[in-house]
C-alpha cells in the first residue's frame, strides 16, 4: 500500500469545512484537480451511502466515479472508498485549533505498483483539490 498525505491549515471552523463537503452542490465546485468539474449522479452522505459521479476534465473527457462513505463523523472525519480503478481509501479529518481548521488528507491506494503510476498526478491533483476547496470556503480568490 502507498499513501499520498497533504495537510492544510484553514481559517474556518470544522463544522464550515465539513459543509463544504456535505453539501452535493458546493462539494460539486471543488473537488478534483484545477479545470475539473463534476456532476453527480448519486450522493448519498451518509455511512455507507454511495456516491456516483463523473469528473469531467479541461478538454472534456468523462471519469466515472464510484464510491462509498465509510465513516461520517460530522466536523471530524469523511472516509471513503474508491470502488472503481484505481481503488483506494481517502481519510479526511478535520481538527480545530486557534485559527481554525487542519485538514488532513490521507489517500491510500492499495496497489503499489498502481500508487507509483499515478504519484504525479495524484500529489498536485490533491493540493489542487484544498486550494479549490479554499476558494468554495471564501479564503482565497479563484
């Protein structure tokens, strides 16, 4: 296994930080790599709820997605599991401190030879997800 870590320290509250990620349509604006955007098929935010979407990238082309919410704990933690190619587990936690929030992102695959293959899109392609994420919470301009 191979895990892929960035962390990034927020000026906003846990509970704003997890609605961004609870809320289909704000999650929509920001999840995925710059020049990414989303539509969403299935979003079931609970544990064990299924969420199917498509990423569609800059030049247009579609990128199925299916997962699953393995753990929701609200303002804390969102877990999931990548259920199509390439599979791993994401673990974002959310933890408060004086000037707001630490977001942690823990993408773990579970093929290592596959990890490797995608290490230089995946490491850029999660900061782009926190600086987008940034935008969405009104701390940055996009």
């Amino acid at each position: 296994m191979t895990t892929f870590s960035t962390s990034r320290q927020l000026a906003a509250s846990p509970s704003l930080v997890f609605g961004a990620m609870k809320d289909a349509e704000r999650l929509a604006k920001w999840w995925g790599p710059a020049g990414f955007s989303n539509r969403f098929d299935v979003f079931e935010f609970k544990t064990g709820g299924k969420w199917l979407f498509t990423m569609i990238g800059p030049d247009g082309a579609s990128y199925p997605n299916e997962a699953i919410f393995l753990t929701i704990e609200a303002d804390r933690k969102v877990v999931i599991k990548h259920v199509n190619q390439p599979h791993f587990q994401l673990t974002i936690t959310l933890e408060a401190f004086s000037g707001g929030t630490l977001l942690r992102w823990d993408q773990t695959f579970d093929d290592e030879v596959v990890a490797q293959s995608v290490r230089q899109i995946v490491e850029p392609a999660n900061e782009q997800n926190l600086d987008r994420l940034s935008v969405v919470l009104g701390l940055s301009e996009g």
